[in-house]
C-alpha cells in the first residue's frame, strides 16, 4: 500500500484552545502545525513547508490580515485563511483589496452559530 504525503496545514491563534481544536480536527487529513503568534507562524514557515495558512484576525502585535500579506510574497503557492469571531468588516475589506487570503471564516465559539463555518468570501489568489 502506497502512503500519501500529508500535506501541510498552519493555524495561528492566540488562543491555544483554538490552535489545539484544528489540530484535533483536522490530524488525521493534514500535519497540522501550531503557531501562538505570527512570528511564530512565520519561524515554522521557514522551518516547513507550509501548503495551508490559517489565521485568526485579532492577534496581539500583528494581525491576520498582515501576516497574510507577509506570507504571500514568499509562499504564493499557500492557501492562506483568515478566520475571526467578530465582524471585522474593515479587516476582511483589506485582505480582499490586497489579495491575500482564500476564504474568511466564522469562529463558532464567538458567534454561537452551530458548525460555525461560515463562508464569507472565496477566492483563489
């Protein structure tokens, strides 16, 4: 029996809950990778390759939105997603007028919806 490779998927919240709960999701699809910060985010994109980008909007220190733009020049391969739990309309219009991301999720948690993804936009950049 012949084994695929795994591709690559890197979540980057603050919130570990969150970063531990795609993990748990998504393991046994993708080698899921955990980033508490955007720089740690971009140390593990330096360390492997990186097919999927997944982060949350409101980070400490840098947004989802610039570590988006940040990764694009170097990894324009990447899926790149930005989640949020709150409607930050301004910050979804930026990353939409700057090409940097595929898909904006919904966190469930903040919004209570059950499923809690929410396809806001799609878009291959």
């Amino acid at each position: 029996m012949i084994e695929t490779k795994k591709h690559t998927l890197l979540v980057v919240d603050d919130e570990m809950d969150v970063c531990d709960s795609v993990h748990d999701l998504l393991r046994r699809e993708f080698n899921v990778l955990k980033a508490r910060s955007a720089e740690e985010g971009l140390k593990l994109m330096r360390d492997n390759e990186v097919h999927i980008i997944m982060t949350d909007q409101r980070m400490p220190k840098v947004t989802g939105v610039e570590l988006l733009k940040s990764i694009r020049t170097g990894h324009p391969q990447a899926i790149r997603m930005l989640f949020t739990g709150f409607a930050d309309l301004d910050a979804i219009i930026a990353a939409i007028n700057t090409g940097t991301y595929l898909q904006v999720l919904e966190k469930a948690v903040a919004t209570g919806r059950s499923g809690g993804r929410r396809s806001r936009c799609r878009r291959r950049v």
